[in-house]
C-alpha cells in the first residue's frame, strides 16, 4: 500500500502477509483477466463469429505473420501448459473453416485460411473502434502501457517460477 490509502483485495488473509501489494495485484490481474477474456468473446460475435476466449488467441496467434506454426508453438507463445487445449481448440477453428493445416515431414503446420484472415481482419476493425481509440483519448498512454506490459512479463516469470517451485513441495 502506498500514500496512505488502502488496497483493494479480494483475499485479506493473503494481505497480511510480507507482501501485501502483491494481493493488490493478484485482485487487479482477476479482474483484468476477466475483462479481457469478456472483451475477446464480445469482439469475435460483434466481428460474426463465437469464439471462446483460447480460440481468439489462438487464431490471432496463428494469423501472426502470417507463417504456419506448430501446436507445440502455439502452446509456448500463449503460455498453455495443456496442449491438449490447444488441439482442441485447433480442431474447432479447423472446422469452423478459419485455419487450415498442412503436414511437412513429420510437422503439422496451421496456417490461417481467408475466412480466418478476414475474421481477423473484422475484429481488428472492431477493436481499433471501440478499445484502441479509447485508450489513446483516455490513457494511458503507449508508454505506460509498455511499461505495464514489461511490469506483467516479469511478474508472469515469477510466478511461473513460483509454480515450478510448488510443483515440487
């Protein structure tokens, strides 16, 4: 807690410990997490399609750059420890008709499909309409938000360290 005011938790028996901001910041990654995962959803029906929260990274990880990746890939970039839900996940988009795979050798490659391409496209639409030009007129501003995005990357390692850790007790 800093300049006197009292910080927002959900859990106070975790405040109380050596650590109490980070309670603060758990409360806050929550509710972020939600939001976000409310906004992914929200932005795929407004762009046509319902999608859940992981098909919407999926496809958006996918439609990046345009260059086929592996499941195994996908899994890494999005931080998803069951590749399962990835496979799963996959097949639903691969039906849907959005992405399309391709075998090299031994590889199975996903690569976005038109349709996938211009879901993408639409949600990008959507998302520069209604989020991205809200950010810019209210903040923060690009700089804030790269240094919060650093501030989540360092704290993700943490608690993925962390993790290893308790798998371990």
């Amino acid at each position: 807690m800093t300049s006197g005011r009292r910080a927002i938790v959900s859990s106070a028996h975790l405040a109380d410990g050596s650590a109490p901001a980070l309670s603060e910041l758990e409360f806050s990654l929550t509710l972020a997490a939600a939001a976000f995962q409310r906004w992914m959803t929200r932005c795929a029906a407004a762009a046509g399609l319902a999608l859940t929260p992981i098909e919407v990274l999926i496809l958006h990880t996918v439609r990046h750059r345009d260059r086929p990746k592996r499941i195994a890939d996908i899994a890494l970039v999005l931080d998803i420890e069951d590749t399962h839900l990835v496979t799963y996940a996959v097949r639903k988009l691969e039906r849907a008709g959005l992405i399309a795979t391709r075998r090299e050798g031994k590889e199975k490659l996903l690569v976005a499909t038109e349709p996938g391409r211009e879901f993408c496209a639409g949600y990008r639409d959507i998302r520069e309409r209604l989020l991205a030009k809200a950010v810019s007129a209210d903040g923060p501003d690009a700089a804030a938000l790269s240094e919060a995005a650093d501030l989540l990357r360092r704290v993700s390692g943490q608690y993925n360290q962390a993790a290893r850790a308790a798998a371990t007790l």
